[in-house]
C-alpha cells in the first residue's frame, strides 16, 4: 500500500458515515466521538493539483478529482476559512429556467445533481423542491416568458406558464388586487427549483473530499504563480512555495485579482450583490418568488426557521468592500413591500454583500490561463451557487483529461474574441443592468 492510499484509508476510518445507526453509537459512545471533519492537514511541498479557493465550486472540483479520477495529491488552499466567501453569502437558490440552450443544459444538468446531492456526500444539504416562480407585469413579458418555457420544455425542462388564477392558487400569498404600478398578470414556474442550506453545501463537500485524502488548509493565501519554460510549477502562498502538476483557480469575487497576478486583463468587473434576512414570522411564503419592478429587482424565500432570505440588483458599481450600500437595500426592501404588502411591518435582522463577478456577457468563464497546466472557474455572475455540482463535476474531468466536457465548452475565455457571446438577458456588455 503507497502512503498516499494509505493516507486515503486512515482519513476515510476519521470520517465516520452518517446514517440513523451513526446516531444510535454517538450516543452510546463516550466523549470524541464527534471529530473537526477538515482541520489538521499540513501542507506538503508538493501536489499533483492545488485548487485555489474552498468555496462551492472549489471544493466540489477537488471532489470529484478523487472520486471520479482517482487522483491522490490534492490541496484545496484558501486565504480564510471554509465557506467563508460567497457560497455562505447567498440567498440559496437553484433553478435551471434559463433560455439559452448553452445555459439551461447545464443548469438543468446541475439542477438534478442537487436533487441527489445528500446521498452522494452522504450529508444533508436540505434541498428543498418548493419551486421558483417569476412573476410576469405585461403581456409582452408574457410572451418572453413563454417563449422561455418553451425552449425549456423542449429540453426536457419541466416549465409552466401561469395565467393569473393559476399565479393565485399556487402562490396565494401574493395579492393579485393590491394596486401595483405595474400589475402582476401571471408568471413562470419551475416546480423542481428551490432552495439548498448554502453552508451545508460546503461543509458536505469539505468533509466528503476530506475523507477521499484531499487536503484542506485554511489561511493560507496565494501570492503568486512560479513557471518555468512555459509551464506553471507551483504557487506561491503565504506559508511558502508549493509545487503543482496543475492549478486550479475557483475565487468567485476575485477572478479578476488572479488576471492580474497572472498580467491578463480579464472581461469581468467586481461588483457588490445585496442579501438580508428578516426576524422569523410564521409560514408565508410557501416558494421561491422573483418580482421585477421598474427600479428594483426581488427574489425572496422563506427558510426553516422562518426568515424571510431577499436579496436584488447589483449596488451598480466596482467594489471589493462587502459593505453593501443603504440605497439598494432600500430599494430592495421597498421592491419586496410591493410584491407582498404584508412584509412592511417586519423587522431586517442582519444584511451583508457579497463580492461578485461579473463577466461581460453574464455568462461564466471555465478555461485554461496563460498556461496549459493552469485552469479558471470564475464570472459566474448571478449563477455561481446554483452552479456548483455540475460545475465541479465537469470541471473536474476537463483538469484530470485536459479536455473540457460538452457541457462546458461554450464557457471557454475565447469566445470574446470570437463574439460567440452568451448573452442570456440580451442586455449587452455591461456588467449592471438597473
């Protein structure tokens, strides 16, 4: 048995399977039974993969790496903690209603993967299938709406269109008579979109990678990349040099900041996107509603412990700051106040911003940069959580065989240059669409 396999066995005996039975010997069992499921890893001189970044999709690659490509020598390095960036800053939503056919496969591909997440990590990452209803405020969006249905239905997508009493009988808490400027008319609904609990997400896929040998080191910053005759080596961090056979990055908010340490300018700008909970109320909101107004933009959802979890647009510019500011808070808050009146009483317990990256054509870039053996996950605009199984599934075969999957293909840095652009709002290339 090589070391690394037999690292692999220890580590996999350390992290104990989850199941009914488990509970039953936790609780016959003395104190230690419960173990920290990613801690005490050091970091080693070398590894056939470093990933850059224990977010979602960070995680999910070096994952699948050791699942499914049986690669032994992995490092997921981040400069903080697990979690700690925006896959634990999101309002928690996943939907695959997207109208272009290089979106909607593959969200819809990471859609299902959600479905049967818990049992593939053996950890319950509480998805919920309560649906993902957009409302409609004209006929014209009526007809937009529908013809996105249908690309989606054609796809093997479920989708349905909602006049107004089918709005009401699914949604009854939106007041369809309540005087609106722009009335609600009907909607668009995808019964298998919902919600997922964001912070199980990366801690399941932490423990899950940990037990197939992958390292986790947390505060441990990458400061640079070393290459010589064309080729990365090996990265520069915070605790020393580290040799690479392939690196990968997965920054979210900061794709742009790995352009430059690698002198590329990048199409994508950092922006600030807004998210605030509510103080728990009883059961309101029974689904995943998304309001458009002539200002503003809601999407709101009710969580476990009663909170209502809303977020909106984008603050409108640059900012690395996550402090959201108080004009688009406002206008969010008085977005979700017209979509249901019977918020306006409720108190907001805590807000936050998360660091978001923005790409030119609101669609993601997974690519090779500036050197074969190193690889990009980043620009996923409003789509990065939603995004993560598939996103690390396939991500993962195109860093173990060099080739990038079907799947992902059209999101290679190139198509800029090309103008194979993924516009999927028809918005044109601008980051900010208020």
């Amino acid at each position: 048995m090589s070391p690394s396999s037999g690292a692999t066995t220890l580590r996999a005996r350390l992290v104990p399977r989850y199941s009914a039975w488990s509970l039953v010997r936790a609780r016959l069992a003395t104190s230690g039974y419960w173990r920290p499921l990613w801690t005490g890893a050091q970091l080693k001189d070398a590894y056939d993969v470093i990933v850059v970044g224990a977010g979602g999709h960070g995680l999910a690659t070096a994952f699948h790496l050791a699942r499914d490509h049986g690669i032994k020598r992995i490092a997921v390095l981040d400069r903080s903690l697990v979690g700690y960036g925006n896959v634990g800053r999101n309002t928690t939503i996943v939907r695959s209603n997207y109208l272009l056919p290089q979106n909607h496969y593959f969200y819809e591909d990471s859609l299902r993967r959600w479905e049967t997440l818990s049992r593939d990590l053996n950890y319950n990452v509480m998805y919920s299938s309560r649906g993902v209803c957009e409302t409609i405020n004209s006929d014209d969006e009526m007809a937009a709406a529908a013809r996105r249905g249908n690309a989606m239905r054609l796809a093997g997508i479920d989708a349905e269109l909602l006049d107004r009493e089918g709005l009401r009988r699914f949604a009854p808490e939106i007041d369809l008579h309540h005087r609106r400027r722009f009335p609600i008319v009907g909607g668009l609904l995808q019964r298998r979109g919902g919600t997922v609990r964001h912070d199980a997400v990366a801690w399941g896929y932490a423990r899950a990678a940990t037990a197939l040998g992958v390292d986790i080191i947390e505060n441990c910053e990458v400061t640079g990349v070393r290459a010589a005759a064309g080729v990365a080596t090996g990265v520069e961090t915070t605790r020393g040099y580290v040799r690479a056979d392939r690196i990968v990055f997965a920054v979210a908010g900061h794709t742009g900041a790995i352009g430059t340490m690698l002198g590329v300018e990048l199409p994508i700008e950092t922006h600030l996107l807004q998210a605030a909970v509510t103080e728990p109320i009883k059961p309101l909101v029974n689904c995943v509603l998304i309001y458009f107004a002539e200002h503003s933009e809601i999407y709101v959802a009710q969580s476990d412990r009663g909170s209502l979890v809303f977020g909106g647009l984008l603050d409108g510019f640059p900012s690395y700051t996550r402090e959201g500011q108080w004009g688009r808070l406002e206008d969010v808050a008085q977005t979700l106040v017209e979509l249901l009146p019977q918020t306006a009483g409720l108190k907001v317990l805590r807000h936050w911003a998360g660091t978001n990256d923005q790409t030119m054509d609101g669609s993601p870039i997974m690519d090779r940069l500036v050197y074969d053996n190193v690889f990009l996950n980043g620009g996923w605009c409003f789509g990065g959580f939603k995004a993560i199984p598939a996103s690390g599934a396939h991500f993962a075969t195109f860093v173990a065989t060099g080739t990038p999957p079907d799947l992902i293909r059209n999101y290679r840095l190139s198509r800029f240059q090309m103008g194979h652009m993924l516009d999927e709002r028809g918005g044109g290339p601008f980051p900010v669409r208020v």
